[in-house]
C-alpha cells in the first residue's frame, strides 16, 4: 500500500516512499525540489523499448513480409486522424490543421487502401481486442465518414465481442447527438481532451472550452453506457500556478472521470515552431510546476484514485488500477493498457505498430503518406527489429513502468541470464537513486519506490544500452521531471 502525499498550504509535508519498499525516509517538497534539480535531464519517454530516434530506415515491402508470418493471439488496432481546424499551441502531435473538410476525403480512400493492404498480407485475420481512434482530432470526422471508418475496419478484422474501442474527443467540436453516435457504432471508451479549466491558460494556448461544456458530455457518455471516460490534463502551461490548477482539479474530480493522465508539458520549441508563440515570462518555474504536479497528485488520491506508474491515475477497481497492482499492464504508443500480450498495427500518416518484436512507423507527411498508398505501398519509413538484448530491456522497462519492479527471478526464467551480472553496470548507475530513495536495489531486483514513481524515467535510462549512442537524438527528448 503505497502512502500518499500529505501537502499543507505552505508546502513541506512530507512524501513516503512506499511501505513496502524498505526504504523508510520521507522527503519534504524542499528537499524533493532539490531532487529535482540534481536528477533533471533529457530523456527518453520510453514509450517503447528502444526509443523511436534510434531506429533505422524500413521499407513497405519489408512489413509487409513481417505481417505476412504467422502469428497467434488478439490484436491493438490504432488509426490516426491528423486533423485540426485550428492548432493549440502546447502540442506535440503529428497534426494537419484545416479549416476546411476537403483534405478528409482523399485521406480516408489512402486509409482504407492501406488497411486493406496490410489485411492481405496477414494468413488471417486476426481478433481485434482494443480499437483506438486517435489524432489530431478523430471527429473532425463528420457522422458518414467515422461510419465507413468502423465499418470498412469491422469488415476487414475480426472484432472480439466486447472489444474496447476507444477515441479522442475534442469536447469543443463534439455535442450529445455525436457523442450517442459513436455509441451506436460501439465505442464504449472517451478521452476528452481537458488540459486546463483555467480561462487565462486557455487562451494562452489557444484551447478554450469552459467547464460546463465538458461535463455536459462527461454526463452524456454516463447515460449512454460509455464504460470509462479519461481526462488528459497537462501540468506546466503558461499562466499555471498551483492556486489555478488546484481549482482545475476540484472540477475534475467533482465530474469523476474513471481515469486521468497528468501529463508533463514538454515544451520543445525547436521541434515544434509553433510553441515559439508562448510567452515564457508566464511559464511557472520549476518549483512552481513541481508544486502543480504534487497538489494535482494528492487532490487525485484523496478523491479515490490510484496512482499508476509514472503520470496515470485510476479509480480504485478500474482495470487500469487492478491491471497496476496484479501485474498485469502494459505500456506503448496509446499509453498504459490493459491489453497484455497483444501486438499493435498502427493505420495512418505518423501511425506507430508494435508487431511481433518489431516496430514501424509510416510516413510523417500527409502527401507522402497518400503517394505511398496510392502506389501499392505499404507507407512505413523507419522502424527495427528488436535483438534477444532489446527485448531483454524492453522487459525491464515494462517491469519499471507498469509494476514499479523487475525481479531477478523473472528475468533468468524468461531470458535465461543472471540480471545481477548482466546489468551490473545499471545496477551501478542506480546506486545515487537508491541513496536518495527512489529506488531499491537488491539481489532480488529493482522496487521503484513511492517517491521513485516522479523519477521513473530517470531509473528506465540507468537500463538504456541506446543512451549516448547517438548525442543528436538528445535535443528530441523532453525533460524528465
């Protein structure tokens, strides 16, 4: 049972590591902004194992050869829709902003072409247990096209009875009537786009969507029999101070949503030219945004929720959090899931798939995605094929970031090697955590500590053969606390 921050107005109460850690000390806001600073750095999100800047060139036919291998158990299906009518200025995504519907139709012939293209190379069609429409913004579809899109993918895989279809919703383009119709086509899954219900930030980054219109469909989705709504929030926005985000989160948790990403806003102007827009004056500090994330994590536990991982949250009892403590989740493009065990064919222009030890990601440009289609390609770029070494460490990332440990009996079972002597040289790099108390490190293994959870990237790059290998991939990577 994990302890839970325990904040007063002035911001030095303590935060316990886990009880059943070992680690007994407890570490007060100073001293875990201290922390912050000494253990600040670039890295890896560590979506997948290795990181995406350190995969080679691939071509279409080359998938299409690994799809074509025979292959057993459920599948992950994504598809991304690119589109926007406007930008907001904190985001990172592949996005096509237009204003207009014409680019839609020409892009949805490319993603049914390509769909059926990598159908054709599978022996068989394989059950879908998870569908995940994402973007961009997947209803910038209208009520026609997000018809065909289920159907023609519903035509082409075999759909499990009960499968999660879940979708990304922009709550500012999405009324009651749309929200029932994406029911009747059976998503039974929302997340809802929030960020922050602070009006100053809202206009900051050009995302304005009051309160009430948010729970007006969080309401809709609970009449309809929606199983889950998720709320994305971002932490360190211009104009964010603990008092603003703390009022953002008393409306979250007064609307319940059954799970809600805090994610870091990895401010990287060099990669996306249009944050060069935001004002930096009015970006919190770090302290600041350290204060933002410790108030919003506590408000989440005191309301019933549990901690997962690194920046997730569950209500108690939701799959996610019986997956958290069972051992049973998993981690890739989408987030965390619970889908143990099933590969992810990504469909679309920058989509991601995770197939059979192997990764791919297509063309980034829409009008080289849609030439690539056009031609009878299968338009992936770049991706790799994992070795017996990365699939050794993807299983230790797994182990850190969806069961907060990695056992050492586990590994020789699995993988047949001593992970003392193995990974002796992370074992070493692990040792200043251990002092500060984030981690626990033993003959039996790695436990990430309650306090280790905020430094979760920084232990997974302590296991990163890739870290160093190639110094121009460091300027991709956002900031780990």
């Amino acid at each position: 049972m994990s302890t839970p921050l325990s904040a007063t107005a002035s911001g030095s109460a303590p935060l316990r590591t886990r009880s059943d850690g070992g680690v007994g000390a407890s570490c007060s806001r100073e001293e875990l902004a201290a922390l912050t600073g000494k253990y600040e750095r670039r890295a890896p999100r560590y979506t997948s194992y290795p990181p995406i800047p350190y995969w080679g060139e691939v071509t279409g036919e080359r998938v299409g050869q690994w799809l074509e291998e025979p292959a057993e158990g459920p599948v992950s299906l994504y598809t991304h829709i690119p589109f926007c009518r406007e930008r907001c200025t904190y985001c990172g995504c592949f996005v096509v902003i237009s204003p207009h519907h014409k680019p839609v139709n020409a892009y949805l012939e490319a993603l049914h072409a390509e769909m059926e293209r990598a159908r054709s190379r599978m022996p068989k069609a394989r059950v879908v247990r998870q569908y995940h429409l994402g973007g961009g913004s997947p209803t910038y579809l209208d009520g026609a096209e997000m018809t065909s899109l289920v159907e023609k993918a519903r035509a082409l895989f075999d759909f499990e009875s009960g499968a999660e279809m879940s979708i990304e919703v922009d709550p500012r383009t999405v009324g009651q009537d749309d929200v029932a119709r994406l029911r009747s086509l059976g998503f039974n899954r929302l997340s809802l786009g929030v960020q922050d219900f602070d009006p100053a930030v809202q206009e900051e980054v050009n995302r304005r969507q009051p309160a009430p219109l948010v729970a007006k469909l969080v309401s809709a989705a609970r009449r309809l029999g929606f199983l889950s709504v998720n709320f994305d929030l971002i932490y360190g926005l211009p104009h964010q101070t603990r008092a603003t985000f703390a009022r953002t989160m008393e409306q979250v948790v007064q609307m319940a949503p059954d799970r809600v990403a805090l994610y870091n806003f990895a401010h990287l102007p060099h990669l996306f030219p249009h944050q060069r827009s935001m004002d930096t004056a009015v970006l919190p500090s770090a302290e600041e945004k350290l204060g933002i994330f410790l108030d919003a994590r506590e408000r989440m536990l005191g309301a019933g929720y549990a901690s997962i991982g690194l920046d997730h949250f569950a209500r108690n009892g939701d799959d996610l959090a019986v997956a958290w403590d069972n051992g049973t989740l998993r981690r890739n493009f989408m987030g965390y899931t619970t889908q143990a065990g099933t590969d992810l064919i990504g469909f679309g222009v920058s989509a991601i798939s995770e197939y059979q030890g192997r990764y791919w990601q297509n063309e980034k440009k829409l009008s080289r995605y849609e030439r690539q289609v056009q031609g009878g390609r299968l338009p992936a770029v770049r991706g790799m094929e994992l070795s017996a070494d990365d699939r050794l460490r993807q299983a230790v990332m797994t182990g850190l970031f969806c069961r907060g440990r990695v056992t050492a009996s586990e590994i020789k079972s699995r993988y047949g090697v001593d992970f003392g002597a193995y990974f002796g040289e992370a074992l070493s790099a692990l040792r200043p955590l251990a002092e500060d108390g984030l981690v626990r490190v033993t003959a039996a293994g790695v436990d990430v500590t309650e306090l280790g959870k905020l430094f979760l990237r920084n232990i997974a790059h302590a296991f990163d053969a890739y870290a160093g290998s190639n110094p121009s991939a460091q300027p991709l990577f956002s900031r780990t606390v």
